[in-house]
C-alpha cells in the first residue's frame, strides 16, 4: 500500500494531509482511540473531532500513544454552536486541549455558521487572538455558505484557511468550491462517501468505474475528491474499512470517470447551513 499522502498549502504558509480520518460518532469508550491508533498505524496523519463529538479524550490518549511525533500529526477539533460569542470561545478551546492532551491544535473550526444567532463574527475575532498566541496553527470553519465567509472577509483581517463542508458525488457544491478557490479557502469534505445514505456504495457509475481499477466504489469517490483537490475525512471504527479507504494513491481516474463523477445527481444529506441553529 502506497502510503505517501499529498500536503495542501494554506493560504496562511501551513500545510495538511490531503487525507484524514473523522472520528464523528464514534463512542469515547475505547472505540475512538482504537480508530485513531489503527489510523496512525495505516499512515493517516490527519484525525478530524470536535468537541461535540465527545471524544476528544479517546482522541488523546490515541495521541500520547501512537509512537509518533507530535509534530507528524495534523489534529482538527471544532467550537461547538453553544459555546460561540467572545467570551467563551477561550474556555471552550482550552477544554478541547486538555481533553486532547495537547499544547495546540493544527486546524480549529467554528462548526456551524448559526447565523440567527449571527455571533460567528466576534466568534472568529477571538479565534485570530488564541491563533496569535500559538494555541492554534490554523483557524478555518465548517459548514459556511458564501454570505457567510462574505461577512468574515468584510468585518475581520482573516480568510479562513479551510472550510469544511458536506460534499460527495451527487452533491458537489460547484459554486461554493468556486468562491473558495477564488478566495485561497482550501475546501474539506465531509460526509465524502454519502454517509448514511449507502447510495454511493452501489451506485452503477462508481461501481463501474471500479472494476476498471481493481477498487471499491469507495475508494473511487475518495480518490474522485484527491484529484479535484480536496482534503478529505472518511469516517470508519472498522481497521479495514480504515485501510480500505487509505489504499487510494496507486491509482488515477481518467478525465472520463471524473466527468461522470461529476454529473451524478443527488441532494444534501446533512443539515442546511441557513437554517441549522441549534446546540
């Protein structure tokens, strides 16, 4: 298994794993650690949780424990909804470090933009503070619209430096991915494979294109989200679904198959950026 994963530079000098593991739902019993030990072991540096999640803590001890270099590992957490506004975002990131058991984290996410409650602004202000003083590498958001990262570039000094976002074959945010090329935002998939909605799995057009490459329809989509540049975060508890999706780089789909990635048709799954505004 090919195990070199492609960096992407950010606008802010950093760069990250093209690939990584999310660790969303995965119980904080032993299950999530266990995750992100086999992770480690298959070459994954990035690991994606969130302080919603609840299980920051299985996350570090996985850390302490996985025999690599600190400095080797790209670690993402996101600032839960309930915890937006200027004087909690501080308490709320020194949590998720103790939590993790680490001095800084790689990348901090506001997770929803919550705009009725419109406090993503002074949120994000705050977050260029605790940036500056070295708790955070990088800072960026999750789930944000166009409108939304409009407001940011207009009323703070900072573009984020990742947005990430629900996006698969079926639902490629075409427009959005646009406005973030053209703004030097780097866009991160969630949901890369359909989630719950195991469409994806036997869809006729991936499994087609996978017989021409020996591979799942799987890791035709993970690989569908490399080559359009993409960091993307499968989640998986399973070490060989793991695995499964970490053998992706010793292939490349042709033009052809991206083209009819491209135009398969489908909807969000997840929850709608607009209207999302509780926790």
């Amino acid at each position: 298994m090919n195990t070199d994963v492609p960096q992407v530079k950010l606008n802010d000098g950093n760069s990250m794993p093209q690939l990584g593991l999310g660790v969303w739902k995965a119980a904080n019993n032993g299950e999530a650690e266990q995750a992100v030990l086999a992770a480690i072991q298959t070459g994954y540096r990035l690991i994606d949780t969130a302080a919603v999640y609840m299980n920051e803590e299985d996350v570090g001890r996985a850390i302490a424990s996985c025999g690599v270099p600190r400095e080797e590992l790209f670690i993402t957490t996101k600032l839960w909804n309930s915890e937006q506004g200027a004087e909690k975002v501080r308490p709320a990131l020194l949590a998720s470090l103790e939590k993790l058991g680490l001095d800084y984290v790689d990348l901090y996410l506001i997770h929803w933009p919550m705009p009725a409650r419109d406090l993503y602004v002074e949120t994000w202000k705050e977050m260029e503070k605790l940036r500056d003083e070295g708790l955070i590498k990088s800072i960026g958001v999750s789930n944000f619209q166009i409108e939304h990262l409009e407001k940011l570039a207009s009323e703070s000094n900072t573009v984020p430096a990742v947005n990430q976002i629900e996006l698969h074959p079926g639902f490629i945010q075409a427009e959005l991915r646009e406005y973030c090329a053209q703004h030097g935002i780097q866009v991160e998939s969630w949901k890369p494979i359909g989630g719950a909605d195991k469409t994806l799995h036997d869809n006729p057009v991936l499994q087609e294109i996978a017989k021409k490459y020996d591979k799942s329809a799987v890791q035709v989509a993970i690989r569908w989200h490399i080559q359009h540049g993409l960091v993307v975060i499968p989640k998986s508890v399973h070490e060989a679904r793991i695995q499964e999706n970490f053998d992706v780089f010793d292939f490349e789909l042709s033009d052809d198959d991206i083209t009819a990635i491209d135009a398969l048709k489908g909807e969000r799954q997840g929850l709608d950026p607009d209207t999302m505004n509780n926790g």
